[in-house]
C-alpha cells in the first residue's frame, strides 16, 4: 500500500499527542506544541485518529475510519473540535 502524509494543526491552548492506527497497529505518533503544525506518515486508506492532552494522556478527540489528509484541533471555552 502507497504511503500518505496526514498533516496535523494544534489550534489548542494545550500540547497535544496525535496518534494514527490502522486496526490495532500504531503507525504514526507525534506531540505538537499550541499553534504547531505536524506531518504524520500513514498507509493511504482508511485510519483511526486519536488526540490526546500531551500532559495528561486523557483523549481529548478522535476520528474513527478517516481518509482526511489535513486535520486542525481548535478549542473555543474548554469544547474541542476536531475538523
């Protein structure tokens, strides 16, 4: 399978751990700072998203069976959005 580039926004007050799987497999894993922008390699196809508070571990959001090649995390009065 061909290899893609998911590109990560950190629009969130807070440090955040983005990580991609396919099935059960990591495949990707990165920490971006608030405003930072990172690139995460990925099989192209179908994956699951998970975004977690880079200091705590809690799951902040996450996008289950995603073919998305740009995501942005924002956060407006303590809500996060995942787009």
């Amino acid at each position: 399978m061909a290899k893609t580039e998911i590109t990560f926004h950190n629009k969130a007050k807070i440090k955040v751990q983005a990580q991609i799987f396919a099935g059960c497999t990591l495949i990707s894993n990165c920490v971006a700072e608030p405003g930072e922008i990172r690139v995460l390699p990925a099989d192209s196809g179908r994956y699951d998203i998970y975004l977690k508070n880079g200091s705590t571990g809690w799951e902040i959001a996450r996008k289950l069976d995603s073919e998305a090649k740009t995501l942005t995390l924002s956060q407006h009065e303590g809500w996060y959005t995942l787009t």
